[in-house]
C-alpha cells in the first residue's frame, strides 16, 4: 500500500445561486478590484492508502459522490498525489 493525498475540489455548478461568492465579489468591487465572475468552493485534503493511484483516486471519487458534493448542485475535481 502506498500513503496518497486525495484533493476534492468542491464547487456549486454555473447558474447555481452562490450567495457567499456574490457577497464576496462585491466587497472586492468596493475595495477598486475588476473582475468578471467569482466562485466559492470548498476543499477537502484527504490522507489514505491504496494500491495505485488508479485506486486512490476511485476512492476519492466515491467519498465526493457519496457525501463531500451534491451532484445536482455542485461540480468537483479530483487531484491525487502520493506523499
């Protein structure tokens, strides 16, 4: 077994209502910031081991769909790096 980090990048889907990431892009505005668009996401770090990183990452994968992301609302990336 090989030790793994998994990163689950979690994020609602375009034309959801992302009421954090509204609030923040304004404030950011006020402050004299130009930008076009701005999204909120949530990041998980997680610690396992597996055979491959073929394996981690179907793990990853599973834990994303299972819990960490809604799939009607939210998009994710998976990213595995072994440590």
């Amino acid at each position: 077994m090989t030790a793994y980090t998994a990163t689950v990048t979690v994020r609602l889907k375009h034309g959801v209502l992302d009421p954090e990431a509204e609030t923040t892009k304004q404030a950011l505005e006020r402050l004299g910031f130009e930008l076009e668009a701005l999204r909120s996401a949530d990041r998980f770090e997680v610690d396992l081991e597996a055979d491959s990183i073929a394996a981690a990452r179907e793990r990853a994968e599973d834990m994303a769909e299972r819990l960490l992301a809604n799939p009607t609302i939210h998009d994710y990336d998976v990213e595995v790096d072994e440590r």
